[in-house]
C-alpha cells in the first residue's frame, strides 16, 4: 500500500493477534511506530494478543509504552492492561492498575471481580461488589460472575440473596438465569433448578447443558436422559457438550442403546467436532464402554482414537485393573512410557489398583517404590490406600498395618477401610476390630463400617457383641442406604429400588418372578 493509515496499521496487527502470531504482529507495531504513533484502538489489540498468548514479558513492555506515551488516562486501556494482568494471574498487578484507575467503569469493577470469581475468592467478590454499589449499579455480567462464584463454594444462601437483588433491580435476563440454574443444581437445589428452567423463556444450548448437568452432578441420571429427549433435535446437532452430558447419564445408568446411538452419531459428525472436544468425548465414550463391561470394545475403541492424552491412557489403564486384568494394564503403562506419554499421580493409582485386583504384589509394590525416583510422582493417601488394598487381598495384613502405622500423613478412611475389607476376607478378627475402631472414631455415622464390623463379629461366633452393635445402631437411627438398578429395555430405562413398590408394573413383574421360581422348584433346581 503505497498510503498506510492507522486503521489498515491495525487491521494488518489485528490479523496476526487473531492467529495467536504475535511475534508477527509485534514486528508490525514497531514498524507502525516508526510513521505514526499507535493509538488507544492498536494498543487494545496488542494487549488482548499478550493476554490471548499469556506472554507477560512483552504485556509488560506495552504497559511501560502506554505510560510513557502518556495514554494511561484512556479507561479503555486501563481496562484492557487489567484484563491481562487478570487472565495472567498476576493479583499484585491486577489490583495496582485497578486502584490506580480514576474513573472506574462497568467493565473495571466486572474485570476484577470476575477475576476473583475465577480463583474463587469469594470475600473479595463479596467485598468488590459492595464496594461497586456504593458507587454504580452492577451490570448483568457482575452478577454472572458473582453467581459463578457462589456455585463453587456452595453458597446456598448468598446466591438466594442475589438472586432476589437480580430480580429486584431488572436485570433477571436468560444469561443470569442460566448461571442461577447452575448455582442452585451445585448447591443440590434441583427443585429451584427446574423452576427456574420452567421460566426461562428462550433455552439456548448452554441451558438445556446445565440443566443435564444438574441432574447427572446430583445422580439423577434418569431424569437427565428424559430431559434430552424433549431437546429439539436441530439444537443438539452442534452441541457437543449436550451429547458429553448425554453420554455420562448413560454410562451411569447402564443405556446401552442410547449410548451407542450417541457413539455413532458423532462418528457420522466427526468432521464438525474440534480437537479439543473429540478428545472429551472420545475418553467420555472410552469410560462407557468401560463401565458396562466390554472392555474388548473399549480397547478397540482405544486404539482407533487419534489424539491421546493422560487421561486417556489412565482409563484405559484403569479399565483394565476393574475387570482384573492387572498385566494388561502393566503392559498398556509400559507403552505409554514407551510413547512419550507422561503419567500424573492418577495414572499410579489405577495402575496399583489394576495390580490389587490382579494380585499383582511383586509388580505393585515396586511400582509404588519407584513412583518418586522415576516419575517424580509425590506419594499420596490414594497410593498408600491402593498399597494396602494389595497388601490386604494378598493375606499380608501385618505388613498392610505397619505401613498405615508408619506413614507420614494422616490415615483416612478409606485406607482403614481397605484394611477392615481384608480383614474380613481373610478371617483375622483382630486387626479387623483394630481398623473398625479406628474408622468408627473416624466415621461414627457410616453404616458401612458398623455392619463390616458386625459382620466380623459374627464369623468369630462373638453373637453378644453383633447384638450390642445392632442396639448402637437402632439408638443412632443409622439405616442402610436401599439398593437399586436400572434397567434398560427398548431404548427406555427403568429404575427398581429395595422395598419400594412403587413401579406401575411392579404386581406383574412379582406375578412373574413367583411363577419363574415355582418352575424352578418343579424342575428340581431349588428346593
């Protein structure tokens, strides 16, 4: 261009920042400075590359140009250097800026309290905003950010108090709506949940997502399949998240059909779903197939699977030690190495798991031994938990009891747990009664160890001491949670629990399960 404005300057910058190439742009930005000056529009553009890149070094370097250049006046710049120190989690510069802006706008106020939000301070959030309605009303956006907020620290009632000043002031619009839905299903107010999603008048996809999310997060996996199928289907042919939410209710439930309909939906779709959401859904439909059994399925899932992370080798990995197949998951780790892959401190839990479950002890116990020198993994209560599960199935109670006594953290239940489980496997009362007492100071109220407990007692024939145990639990009130399944016939799912009746089939099915036994009977299979 033989004429070269400001406005064509930064358009050409804006381009490259858009491409995340700001080297590129930073390159042109000097040139630009060698004809004319930048103005507030360019600056803007090259610091949202600098937050987009997370390259503090050159933000920094702009900041000092923007001081220098005696722009620093503009709120708009102010906004955005605030905006990078905040996306960069650097607090100490974040808060300077915002204490040195005069004129402090919407966008200020929203930009650090936001920034709280996201690292889930919820007093500063509580304090920004008290602080900005002394001066202004809060945006739309403030309050988005403070619901978020709320909804990770499980505020119950600070979000039901801003949910009233939202409604208050007018400013109850679908977006904040769909936060407090959010924030209510978190907080497992599923009731407050639906009604709001009843009153929300145009449903965008993120919302029909939180509301699926709600009940899977709050075990309602039934309840979240029936929601998907009142979606509109041109709503959830790009949503790729809706069909993650999808795919979880049905591996929890056991919807063998629907999941396979999902799995084969986004493979006719797999052009229109990004890297990062293939590899989400991949590893969700890898854990289905895991969970319902085929693990066969979820090998040969596995290795078609272009783009594998940690994650996805941990699965798989863990897959295998669920179903006992302890030498297939040594070997799938072995590869992992082998591929460059680096293992997390959840690889190794599954990997001492798969080992526990195998029997594995020799592999195990080296592996636990060589976590830090080889991987420079940190040893946890998970690993130790996992250790003494394998210690216990292998018989070796005494050495599982002097590493809980040896260690450096703090025992837990679950480890204590592990060993109550083995002692009662293996018979030895002892060391049983010893963990029992241990969880039960613990746990007083987990009816779980008191008839583990219970049930020790009784293969020693100690009658007089089952019998005091079932007292402590009549006087404490404890019961025990009623089992229940779910069963899926013809793409429907059903959900039958102990001692209720409540099913509209339930006298037909009873009918039949007394005629099925008396054939039985007649057969001579039972008597």
């Amino acid at each position: 261009m033989s004429l070269r404005d400001l406005t064509s300057w930064t358009s050409m910058i804006s381009g490259y920042v858009l491409t995340y190439d700001l080297a590129t742009a930073f390159v042109l930005f000097n040139k630009m400075r060698l004809e004319m000056e930048p103005n507030s529009v360019t600056l803007i553009v090259m610091l949202q590359g600098c937050c987009a890149c997370g390259s503090f070094m050159q933000g920094e370097q702009l900041h000092c140009y923007v001081i220098k250049a005696g722009l620093l006046v503009d709120v708009s710049i102010q906004n955005s250097i605030l905006r990078m120190y905040s996306r960069m989690d650097c607090i100490e510069e974040a808060e300077k800026v915002f204490n040195d802006i005069d004129e402090k706008d919407v966008v200020s106020w929203n930009t650090l309290i936001n920034y709280h939000s996201l690292r889930g301070d919820v007093d500063r959030v509580v304090g920004c905003f008290n602080q900005m309605r002394g001066q202004m009303l809060p945006s739309k956006e403030t309050l988005t950010s403070i619901v978020s907020a709320f909804a990770k620290a499980g505020n119950l009632v600070e979000g039901e108090i801003l949910h009233c000043f939202s409604m208050k002031v007018g400013l109850c619009d679908n977006i904040l709506l769909t936060s407090l839905l959010d924030f209510y299903a978190k907080c497992g107010e599923m009731k407050s949940s639906s009604k709001l999603f009843g009153e929300i008048s145009y449903r965008s996809i993120i919302t029909w997502n939180a509301m699926m999310r709600g009940f899977i997060q709050n075990g309602r996996f039934h309840e979240a399949i029936e929601l998907f199928r009142q979606l509109p289907s041109a709503d959830y042919e790009h949503g790729t998240e809706i069909l993650g939410s999808l795919l979880e209710a049905c591996m929890h439930l056991g919807a063998l059909q629907l999941g396979k309909e999902i799995h084969a939906y986004l493979v006719r779709n797999f052009f229109y779903i990004s890297k990062e959401d293939s590899l989400h859904l991949n590893t969700t439909i890898l854990n289905m197939y895991i969970k319902w059994g085929l693990i066969s399925s979820a090998r040969n899932f596995f290795d078609r699977m272009l783009v594998k992370d940690t994650v996805t080798w941990t699965s798989m990995i863990e897959g295998y030690g669920i179903h006992g197949l302890g030498a297939e998951a040594l070997h799938l780790f072995y590869q992992m190495i082998e591929e460059s892959i680096t293992p997390n401190s959840v690889t190794l839990v599954s990997l001492l798991s798969s080992c526990s479950h195998s029997g594995l002890i020799n592999e195990g116990c080296e592996m636990f031994s060589s976590m830090k020198c080889k991987f420079g993994i940190e040893l946890n209560l998970h690993h130790y938990t996992c250790l003494v599960d394998l210690l216990g199935r292998s018989s070796k109670l005494k050495e599982a009891l002097a590493l809980i006594l040896r260690m450096l953290a703090f025992a837990d239940g679950r480890i204590w747990g592990a060993l109550l489980a083995a002692s009662r496997i293996h018979g030895d009362t002892r060391i049983g009664e010893f963990a029992a007492q241990r969880l039960l100071e613990l746990e007083p109220d987990n009816i779980g160890y008191h008839i583990l407990l219970s049930n020790i007692q009784a293969c020693s024939g100690k009658w007089a001491d089952v019998e005091e145990f079932r007292r402590v639990l009549h006087e404490k009130y404890l019961k025990k949670t009623p089992g229940w399944s779910y069963f899926e016939y013809k793409g429907n799912c059903s959900c039958f629990v102990s001692g209720d009746g409540s099913h509209k089939q339930t006298q037909e099915m009873i009918r039949r399960k007394v005629a099925e036994t008396k054939a039985i009977v007649v057969h001579g299979l039972l008597r």
